[in-house]
C-alpha cells in the first residue's frame, strides 16, 4: 500500500498498540547494551556560589536533623526538678516518651502515707490497678491488707505503695528494658520523696528496677539491698491468689519484716 490516509494509519497504529508494540523500529539498529557512559558536567562556578548562598541562608536545624532525645536522660532531668511527690506524679503525667501511657486507662503512682516506714513495690498495674488508678487494687490489694494486719501493720497508716511501671503493659506482659530504664528516674525519686526505712519488692522486674537482678524465686526469704536501703523480695499477693501453696513463704517473709521493724524500732528513722 503506497499511501496511507489520517484514519488507515491511526487504525494501524492502533492495532499494533492493542497487539503490545510499545518501541518503534528504525532504520538502523540500535545495541542497547552498548550505551556509551556519560560524564557528569562540570559545575559552573556560577552554580557552585549560588548553592553555597542557598545553603548559608538556611538555619542549621534545616540542614541537619536534630537527633532524637534520650528519654532516659528527659526522665531523669524530670524527675530531679520533682520537689514533692504531687510535683513527680504530674511529671509522670507529662512524660511521653513511654508509649506504655497510650494504652492505659490510668497513672496508677502510689497510695498511703508518704513517710511510712515501709514501702511496698509491685511490677506493673493489673487490671484492677489500671480501673482504680491505685496500686495494689482489687483481691490483690485486700489480701496485702490482711498480710500487713498479721504483723501489726497498718496498711493505709504505715505503709505506702507504689508500682514500679506506672502503666498497664499491654496484655500485661513484663516490662521491656527500655521500658524499666525509662522509669527507673521517677522511681529512685519516688523512693527519695517517700522517706521509707525498708522497700518490699513484690515481683521479678521490682527486684530487677531496684537491685539491678531478676530471680525473685531465689532472691525472696533473705534481706538485700538496693538505693542505699535494706529490701526484702517477696512474692505479689496475686501471685498468692493463683498460687495458694506459696503462702507459707509469704508468711515466712512476713515474720522476717516483723522482726526487722521490731529490732528498729527503738532506733529511729534512719
């Protein structure tokens, strides 16, 4: 065919796209893989000192990304400038580098007399703890009353309590060491502002947060220390509900605690 009108040949076009040709094919051929390597162009002086002027008229912090904060250095910093446990329980309120906060209902920090002579410690808020906002909720919580009653404590008058991580973990899991680093600032405060004679930890990652170990199986039933003040582990009243059989050791510990205070007590606060 010697000509081809408008319509004939945007037919054929047509019909050779809807057939998958995508390359028209000239006269010559054409070695795609012998593609000759190109060299970048020189910049021109003119182009160099208008980048350098670019680059001088933009602030540093654009030019560079800031690195990320550190939370465990933003919750120390936080934690010093607390001056009364009111002040840290808001600095805990205001940290938001725990992504821990987002899945709770509430900060669960600490109830009682700031100044007790006993200071009992949990992992990490239950279910209970995270409803109430109170540490020790629940079973839980009236169990420890009577385990305090037994040796002549006093649960709301000389014992104050707190929880290690101040939220519910997700499906209450344990903890990370992320997570522990992060509160472990707001903890030794928090211990600072209470004033106790003695700390109870109840739970592996208390134990971990105070006396830098786990184990609480082979750490309960003898005295330790941590943050300069005697610790006695001892399992969580939970742990009591699921494990009835436990609570002879429970008991065992509760006498030790009873001795110590009696043998103290003539002394004073330290």
């Amino acid at each position: 065919m010697d000509h081809l009108d408008w319509h004939m040949a945007r037919a054929a076009l047509q019909w050779q796209a809807e057939l998958g040709v995508r390359d028209a094919v000239g006269d010559v051929p054409i070695d795609r893989y012998d593609v000759p390597a190109q060299s970048p162009k020189p910049a021109t002086a003119a182009a160099t000192q208008a980048g350098a002027t670019r680059d001088a008229d933009l602030p540093a912090a654009a030019m560079a990304v800031a690195p990320a904060a550190d939370p465990v250095a933003v919750a120390e910093a936080a934690a010093a400038a607390a001056e009364d446990l009111p002040a840290l329980k808001h600095a805990l309120k205001n940290f938001s580098h725990c992504d821990l906060r987002r899945g709770a209902r509430n900060l669960v920090f600490g109830r009682g007399t700031p100044g007790a002579r006993v200071m009992i410690l949990e992992d990490a808020p239950g279910r209970a703890e995270d409803m109430e906002g109170l540490p020790f909720a629940g079973p839980a919580g009236q169990l420890l009353d009577k385990m305090c009653a037994a040796i002549g404590l006093h649960w709301r008058e000389e014992v104050y309590t707190a929880s290690v991580i101040p939220w519910r973990p997700p499906q209450d899991r344990e903890a990370s060491a992320a997570e522990l680093a992060m509160m472990q600032p707001f903890l030794r405060r928090h211990i600072t502002l209470a004033a106790p004679e003695v700390v109870i930890c109840m739970g592996n990652i208390s134990c971990q947060a105070i006396l830098g170990k786990g184990g609480l199986s082979k750490l309960r039933g003898a005295w330790q220390e941590g943050f300069a003040l005697p610790v006695l582990p001892m399992v969580h009243p939970q742990g009591l509900l699921r494990q009835p059989l436990r609570k002879k050791q429970a008991w065992h510990d509760l006498l030790m605690l009873k001795a110590w205070l009696h043998a103290q007590k003539g002394g004073g606060k330290r």
